[in-house]
C-alpha cells in the first residue's frame, strides 16, 4: 500500500491484520489516504474551477479588449474630426474677424462720405445764395444802365435846343446812352445766366440733398451690418472656444480609452496566464489516482460551475462588462464543496479505524 500511495496510486485500502503496532500503522496509512484523496480532491476542484473561471475571464477580457480596440478606434477617428472641425470654426471666426473690421471701416468710410455730402451740401445752398446775390447786382446794373439812357436822351434833347453850341455834348450824349444800352443788354444777359445757373444749382442742391440721405441711411445699414457681423464675430469665438473644449475632451477620453486598453491586454495575458498555470496544475494533480467515489465527487462541482457558465453566457448581451464580473463570483462557490468533503473522509475514515480508539489519532500520525 505504501508503494502504491508513493507512486500517487490513492485507490488502496489498508487492510488491518496483525498485532497491535502492524494494526495501528496500517490503520494510520489508510487515514493518510485518506486525508491525501481529500486534500488531492479539493486542489482538483479548485484547479478546475479555477481553470474554467479563467477561461471566461479571459473570454470575457478578449470580448472587452476588442470593444475597447473599437471605441479607441472610434475616438481617434472622432478626436480626428473635432480637430478638423475646430480649425474650420477657427478660419471661420478668423473670417468673420475680418470682415467685422472690414464693415467697420466701410462704416467709418461711409461716415466721412455723409460728412463730404454734407458739406458739399452746405456749399451748394452757399452757391445758391450767392447766385442770389448776383441776380440782385446785376437788377441793380440793369436800372443803372435805364437810368443812364433815360439820362442820354435828356441830354440830347437840351443839346439839340442850344443848337451848335451844343452839338459837341449832343455827340457825348450819343454815346453815353449808346453805352448804357450796351450795358442793359449785357446786365439781361447775364441776368439770363444768373438765373439758369441759379436754376441748376437749386437742382444740384436737391440732388445732394437726396445724396446726403442716402449716404446717412446707408451709414445707418452699414452700423447695423457692423453690428451684425460684431455678433457674429463673437459667436463664432464661443463657438471655436467650445469645439477647443470638447476636443480636448474627446483626446482625454481617447488617451483614457487606450489606457483602458492597455489594462484589459494585461489583464487578458494575466487571466491567460492563469489559465495556463491552473492547467499546469491540473495536469500535476492528475498524477494521483483517486477511486471511483473520490472521482466522482471530483467532477461534480465543475457541473454545478458549467450551470454559472450557462447562467453567465446569457448575462453578457445587456452589458458585456458582467461575463468577467460573473466567474470571480462564481469561482468561490465551490470552495464550499470542498469543505465538505472532510467531513465525508471524517465519517469514511472510521470504517477502518473502528478497532483503534478516538484518542491516538494525531499521535499516531506524528510517531508515523
């Protein structure tokens, strides 16, 4: 029996025969089978659960990291968007710059164009009195030059009563009053002038009245456009200032995505790892030979752990994040199977100790 138990063979029973110290070894060999069944039991429980826990946590660690791939993926894709949308809020801002200064200046343009058409204004009433005046002058040189004449035929008439002494004054006489008709035509004429040129400054007055409110409602529009494009302006600087925000939000959770995808690649390699030492452990384990009963109550755990398997299949389409939440629950239950199972080796060991009294257990083991 020693041999079979060296070579790792557990199924051998000690058969009780001879004296009493032959009786109690082999009454003590049977009870370290039986502990050793026990013990090799739980650790192959516990390697298959570990095992099959490891498994979906790295199932579950593979789903997540290619969901994690996927959205570091679709972050960078939209981190790359913002900052192109960004620098089109930002030329469009500039834009908008640009043109508020350039309404701007076409209002201070506009603004000086009204204060020329004012003053171009003021100077046309300013023609317009003096062509005024002018008409006035030459009503006056009119009558002077009537007056002359009237005067020029006296004359004559009282150079003709002297007779010839009077005909030398006769002849200045003449003259005077062919000059102030001479004059009288020209005062008419440019009488004529005076009042056509009056007449067309009267029109040009009304022109570049009309001119001056146009130039003050067009100044009015320009304002207003200035106003406008001041708005718009400001908006499309909140506007570059919130795409700024948010992009840098989106690289933060880019950077933080890839970060999340860093940890769950290591915790993929971790669970893989662990799947591969609990096989190893299996494996180490499955050396030892265990009776039918002690098999049996081997494998009966991993089929209450395939039902938290199933249980944790179906979990996994409302949330993928519970498939790895869901094994580290379901890993500890079977750790009570084998607290269990003690306390049948505790009830079976008596079989063949029943000969042997409670009292030497431990002390046996420890002379063993």
């Amino acid at each position: 029996m020693a041999d079979r138990l060296a070579d790792g063979d557990l199924t051998a029973t000690a058969r009780p025969v001879g004296n009493d110290e032959t009786l109690r070894l082999m009454s003590t060999l049977d009870r370290m089978q039986s502990h050793i069944a026990g013990l090799v039991r739980q650790v192959q429980q516990g390697a298959q659960t570990v095992s099959s826990a490891s498994t979906e946590i790295a199932q579950g660690n593979n789903d997540l990291s290619a969901r994690t791939e996927q959205q570091a993926s679709a972050l960078e894709e939209t981190a790359a968007s913002m900052e192109e949308l960004n620098s089109t809020v930002q030329q469009n801002a500039e834009s908008a710059r640009q043109a508020n200064q350039l309404a701007m200046n076409a209002s201070t343009v506009a603004v000086q164009g009204g204060e020329v058409v004012h003053e171009v204004v003021e100077t046309m009433k300013g023609i317009n009195e003096a062509s005024r005046k002018i008409s006035d002058i030459i009503s006056v040189i009119d009558g002077i030059a009537f007056q002359t004449n009237i005067l020029a035929l006296n004359a004559a008439v009282e150079a003709a009563r002297a007779g010839e002494q009077g005909r030398g004054f006769a002849v200045v006489a003449s003259e005077v009053r062919s000059l102030a008709g001479r004059s009288a035509e020209a005062a008419k004429e440019i009488k004529t002038l005076i009042n056509a040129s009056v007449e067309r400054v009267e029109q040009g007055t009304a022109l570049v009245d009309k001119a001056g409110t146009t130039m003050t409602e067009v100044v009015t529009s320009i304002r207003r456009v200035t106003d406008i494009m001041g708005e718009i302006s400001a908006a499309s600087n909140e506007q570059s200032i919130g795409v700024a925000q948010v992009g840098e939000a989106v690289g933060q959770m880019d950077q933080t995505t890839q970060q999340n995808a860093a940890l769950v690649e290591q915790m993929a390699a971790a669970a893989s790892s662990l799947k591969s030492q609990a096989g190893d452990l299996v494996q180490t384990v499955a050396v030892f030979k265990l009776s039918a009963a002690d098999q049996g109550a081997s494998h009966a755990p991993p089929a209450v752990k395939a039902k938290s398997a199933v249980s944790v299949g179906h979990k996994p389409a409302p949330a993928p994040s519970r498939p790895m939440a869901k094994p580290a629950i379901a890993a500890p239950k079977p750790s009570p199977k084998p607290a269990a199972a003690p306390a049948v080796l505790a009830v079976a060991a008596p079989k063949t100790s029943t000969k042997v009294t409670p009292a030497g257990g431990d002390d046996d083991w420890e002379t063993f």
